[in-house]
C-alpha cells in the first residue's frame, strides 16, 4: 500500500465526516498506516505528533500495550451481549468503578454508543423524570451560547454552533440560550470571576420566568471545545449547581471532551464541588480505542422510572449499549489512571508545558494565550479567510498535527507525552507562526 493509493481509494468510497469532500482536492487526505505513543506514521513512515489527540479521545497514546492486552484478554471471553435482559462483568465492573471515581450521589450508568447519544438519553431522561413526576410541561432545554453537544437532532438542538445548525434548523426543537461566562466576553478589566457571576445572572433571570416548562439546564463545564476552547471560571458552576437547585430544574453536565482529566481533576465538576444530575462522558471513556459513552444520574432520578407500569421505564436503547469489549477498554483506562497516578503527572507537564511555552504566549501574532489543565489554547490575529486549512498544512508539513478550529490553535495531546516531545511540539508550533 502506498500512501497516493490509499488515498485514491478512500476518495472513491468514503465520505469523511465534518468534510467538505471537494476541498480535498487541494487539501490531500493524510493516509495513515499506524500509531505508536504519541505518534502517527503514513505509509513513507513520516510521522506526525498527534497534538490534539485524534479529535480529544486518545488519552494514553497510539497502540497501548496496556490496553491492548485489555481487548485481547476480553476477547477470549465476551464480545457482546445485547444489555436488555442480560448482563456482564466487564459493564457491572465499569459501572462500579465510575461510580467510585464521579461527584457523590452519580449511583446509575446509562450506556450508549457515542458522545451525542449520551445527551440523547440525558435529555430524554430528565424530561422524561418531570413527565413521571406529574410535571409534563418541564420540557423544554436551556444551554450555553456557543455550546457544543452534538449533532444528533436533539443534541442539536442545544448545540450553538452555527454552521452545525443552520442547515438543519427546520428539524431542530427550540430550545434557548443564556450568555457564556467564558472570559474572553468579559469587559475589559473586568476578572473571570466577576463576569461569571454575571452571566449566572442572566441564567437565573431565565429561569425565574421559565422554570415551570424547562427540564434541564445542560452545560460544557470549564471548557466550551467546538467555538475556540472557550474557558470560564469554576464560580460559574456553583451558581449554577445553586439556580438549577433554587428552580427545580436538572444540571446536566456534558463532560464528554472535559472529562477524565482533561481540566486537570479527574472530572471538571470536581473543581467546583458540584454533583450534576446527570453526568455525561465518553472519547476519553474508552481512550479512543472503541465506541462508548455513559450518561451518570442519581438515585432519586432513578426511581422515578422504577415502577411497574412499563410507559414509565425509560425506554432508550443502543444495539452496542455496554459492548463488553469497549467496558474492558474503559476498564484498562482507569487502571491506568490509578496505577500511574495521571492526574498527579499531568500537573508536572502542564506547568512544563506552560513555561516553555511563553515564546508563543508573547509571539506577536497571538493573543489570549489560556491553559485549563491539559488543553491549551489561543488565537492567532489573522486576516486570511483559509487561515485554519493553512496552518493545518503548514502544521503537517512540519510533523505536527493541529487542527485549528477558526483562528484558535489549542494543544490537547496524550497525557503520554514526554518533554522532548513537548519542545517538538512547542518548536514547530512557534515555526508555523512564524510562516503564516
């Protein structure tokens, strides 16, 4: 296989996702063979660090021995078995240990398959709680401006993503929007925290006027990924936590990209001593190897479908819904997390990170330079309209893969990565915007 072939043959036949296809007649699909730590190889054997870690999932590198040996052992055993009526040990095992590892009071797992199926069965849960609890009206659903959940219709419907939505808006439930706490909308002078407790207010004046027909609140806790790594003080969601408390209507805490680390405690609520109604994860669930995602609730949320008339059960499925395999990956992932103390390490490399990393801080074409535990972000003052598909070619030809979203370049790589690997990634990122 060559690398010209592979591409040829995947134009022919696969439509990539989030792609306009015409464009990669000028932009090339980079082939790639195999993956190792940090590193993807094409079929020349020129490797790329991957320094957003394969779209935020790859948490402990390419090919892990750990985890590889997690899937071999599993598939001597189980592969699946449908979840309706049946169960495991590696879904029961999992289910456990997450509980153990969540904010107190998350005691159910509800799987599915993929980020946005975890917001499906979150939002259909909690209005589906409020209709059990003699409360139909409470359906409606209020996120963030800017947020991101999803691009199944009803995770859709609380993204506020223009380019995601627009076409499909026709389709879409209403739901509304408040404004963002992220920092970079605070007036000037004015601190993180202070403009966070404002725009809670904006939150509270909503639900004081539409708490009788809103189920659930869902929000990006400390990072907003798909509009620019939007970042925002932890004050934000104790206001929430409280309002949602005051009004009677359910947290949901989408913490699919933030979650397992990536803020710098194991779950980004931590930071805020919150517990969410329900709790959503997935990429770094399974460390990018296999297709899973769970949506955590509590105990009371639990009962309310705990009857014996079936129209009250939550009647929600997924063909692949706790897939024995991937719950051995996710199981293999947590291990790791326990056994190598990660949390504890990615604190010594984020500050690493962080200090050599002031050249691009200071470089004359960057502003808002911003680090939230292992993510890292900031904009480049461009007026060129292709600037994210350039620095991506400009990135890949110097071994790096970067994937700006508009003119915000953000760092997310596995927590694997060493400090040579970091000054590579730090060296050529500076080489980029040198070019650009």
């Amino acid at each position: 296989m060559t690398n010209k072939n592979l591409i040829e043959r995947s134009l022919k036949a696969v439509w990539n996702p989030c792609s306009q296809m015409k464009q990669y007649e000028a932009l090339p699909l980079i082939p790639i063979n195999r993956g190792e730590g940090v590193w993807l190889y094409d079929f020349n054997d020129k490797r790329y660090l991957d320094a957003i870690s394969s779209w935020w999932v790859n948490l402990f590198g390419h090919t892990n021995p750990q985890i590889n040996h997690a899937i071999q052992d599993q598939l001597g055993k189980l592969e699946h078995v449908m979840l309706a009526g049946f169960t495991h040990e590696p879904v029961v095992k999992l289910s456990e240990r997450l509980i153990k590892f969540a904010p107190v009071g998350l005691g159910h797992c509800f799987y599915s398959s993929d980020g946005a199926s975890a917001i499906e069965a979150a939002l259909k849960m909690s209005a589906h709680f409020w209709h059990n609890s003699g409360q139909p009206k409470k359906n409606n659903f209020v996120s963030l401006q800017n947020g991101y959940h999803g691009e199944t219709l009803g995770a859709l419907s609380v993204t506020d993503v223009a380019i995601f939505r627009n076409t499909y808006a026709p389709l879409l439930r209403n739901s509304a929007r408040v404004p963002t706490p992220d920092w970079r909308y605070a007036e000037k002078g004015e601190l993180p925290k202070d403009y966070a407790l404002r725009a809670a207010n904006h939150l509270e004046s909503y639900l004081a006027k539409n708490h009788a027909v809103t189920a659930a609140f869902i929000i990006e806790p400390l990072v907003q990924g798909a509009v620019g790594m939007g970042m925002y003080h932890s004050d934000y969601l104790k206001y929430a936590r409280e309002i949602c408390n005051k009004y009677q209507v359910h947290l949901i805490a989408d913490e699919i990209a933030v979650g397992f680390g990536r803020t710098g405690t194991m779950f980004a609520c931590e930071q805020a001593n919150i517990t969410p109604d329900f709790l959503c994860l997935a990429k770094g669930l399974t460390s990018g190897y296999l297709p899973l995602s769970v949506a955590m609730t509590t105990e009371s949320i639990y009962q309310s479908f705990y009857h014996e008339e079936t129209t009250r059960a939550f009647l929600h499925s997924h063909t692949h819904a706790g897939n024995a395999l991937a719950c051995s990956v996710a199981l293999a992932t947590l291990d790791i997390f326990e056994q190598d103390k990660v949390i504890n390490a990615n604190h010594t490399k984020t500050k690493y990170l962080n200090d050599i990393s002031k050249p691009i801080a200071s470089h004359p074409k960057v502003k808002n330079f911003r680090n939230c535990g292992m993510i890292w972000a900031f904009e480049v003052e461009t007026t060129d309209p292709s600037f994210s598909e350039n620095f991506f070619q400009s990135s890949i030809s110097q071994g790096l893969l970067l994937r700006p979203l508009s003119n915000t370049v953000y760092f997310m790589p596995p927590y694997i990565i060493n400090n040579e690997e970091i000054n590579f990634l730090v060296t050529k990122t500076l080489q980029v915007l040198d070019s650009c």
